[in-house]
C-alpha cells in the first residue's frame, strides 16, 4: 500500500505512524482495504509483513493479480506509475527516499523479495514506531539506511534459492488459510506439513526460505496480528478472552509476545491509549 494513500473501508484502523530524518521518511501503514492510482515522487522502498493479495500494474494499463509474501521487500523508482488495490490490505511499512545530489535515481524495480537482514531492519523500525520513538533520528536513520542498503543489494542479486520457490503463492494462501482457520486452538508445524503432504522437516525449510521466517514464528505472527484487530474494539476488561480467541495460553503469554515482538504491550495499542 502507497504511503501517500490512507487505508478506507474498515471502520475501525490503526493510525498511519510515521517519522523523518533526513534522506528518509518512514510510514507504518496498517491492515486495510485499499485502491491507490499514483506516480512515485521518489524511490519507495516497500516491506509487506503479512501476505496481502489483489491486483496491480507498474508503468502499465495492464493489471494482474498478486499474492505477496509476507516479510517481502519492493523498490518502485520515481516516476514510476502504480496502481494497485486489495480487499483487505496487510501492514506494510514504506520507506520513502530522496536521492543524494551525486547520485542517480534508481531506475528498476522489484518485489516479493525476501531478504533476512532487510527484515530485521524492517521489524526494528515498526517497533520504533509503535513504542512513539520515531523521533530518536540517529537509531531511525541506522535501521533506514540498513534497509536502503539491502535493497540496492537485491536490484542486483541473483535468484532466491531453490527450495524458496518450491513454496508457491497457492500453498503460501492455502497455508495462511489453514492458519486463520484454527488460530483458536493449537496448531503445530506438522500440521501445516501435512496440509500439504510434506515431512515437516522439509516443510520447515522450504517455508523459511520462501519467507525468512520459520513456520512457528509464523504462526505467532498470525496470532499477533488477530490479536491488534481485536483491540480497536473490545471493552477494557477483555484482554483474557482476546489472548484466547487468539490462540494464546493466556493474556501474560500474549503481553510477553507483543512485547517481544513489537516492544509494546496489547495495553498501549488499544484506542485509549493513544
């Protein structure tokens, strides 16, 4: 989703964080519905960190259906004309450049890439925007100028590994399906092996390749994510029963996961509290 864009048909959202410094200027968009139709002022530098499908076109008229990965990376260079829309969006976190005066802009584009290291930066990133320290500029220039830098690198690397491209889009989405199905219960990696008649082992590998994340961290994320949605709307005393219609073994395991995932507390995200 285009950081110049606000996210529209739910009712009830997150806000758009963001913050600058320098070169840089970072936005955490968060799950929504949306329809964007725009040229890129500057490099765009895009990281996904939840599946997120619908159509698209670059530099096009012709649009084509996508299913992006989750914790995937994107360059669109300035100039380049996008469309793009989705039903119901995923975070994604934009990172907007302006290019140096002896430097040319970049003129290629990608997406869908997985890179570990530009995850990290991404994640380190988010938690500074949700934990409101967006504006500690020399920590938010660090993981901005890491993330830049991985991106150059994949313009120009060769080809994901083999076993990354043996998880397809149509597992991936069956996949997140299956997840979403029983993310009230317990659900464990052999039983997403066997969703697709795998050893877990190989399954394991296979998934993290394709997404940079292994399959129980996966499912964590899930868990998170539902948990957040919950929060715009549940009254003070539902917590407990949030973490276990998320999966979670009670509220202080899932206090523990987002604070050690996004270094906050389910408390500080809830609508009151901003």
């Amino acid at each position: 989703m285009p950081a110049n864009l606000r996210p529209i048909a739910l009712p009830r959202a997150e806000p758009i964080r963001s913050a600058a410094i320098g070169r840089y200027r970072v936005a955490l968009l968060p799950r929504a519905a949306y329809e964007a139709a725009y040229t890129a002022g500057q490099t765009v530098i895009g990281f996904a960190f939840e599946s997120q499908s619908g159509s698209h076109a670059f530099a096009s008229d012709r649009r084509t259906a996508f299913h992006t990965r989750p914790n995937s990376l994107a360059v669109v260079p300035a100039g380049c004309d996008v469309y793009s829309q989705s039903r119901q969006g995923g975070e994604y976190l934009t990172l907007t450049v302006s290019p140096r005066p002896d430097e040319p802009p970049a003129e290629r584009r990608f997406n869908d890439r997985i890179d570990p290291a530009a995850m990290e930066a991404a994640q380190a990133l988010r938690c500074l925007l949700l934990i409101r320290l967006g504006w500690a500029p020399l920590t938010l220039e660090h993981h901005a100028l890491t993330l830049e830098t991985r991106a150059v690198r994949a313009l120009g690397a060769a080809a994901q590994p083999r076993a990354a491209g043996w998880m397809t889009r149509q597992r991936l989405r069956r996949i997140d399906d299956l997840i979403e199905a029983r993310l009230d219960g317990p659900l464990t990696v052999q039983d997403l092996a066997d969703a697709l008649h795998l050893s877990a082992g190989f399954f394991a590998r296979a998934f993290k390749a394709a997404t940079a994340r292994p399959p129980h961290a996966y499912i964590l994320d899930h868990r998170i994510a539902r948990a957040r949605a919950r929060l715009l709307s549940a009254a003070p005393g539902d917590l407990s029963a949030i973490a276990l219609d998320c999966g979670f073994a009670s509220h202080a395991h899932m206090t523990a996961a987002f604070r050690a995932r996004l270094g906050v507390t389910p408390s500080d995200l809830r609508p009151a509290a901003r």
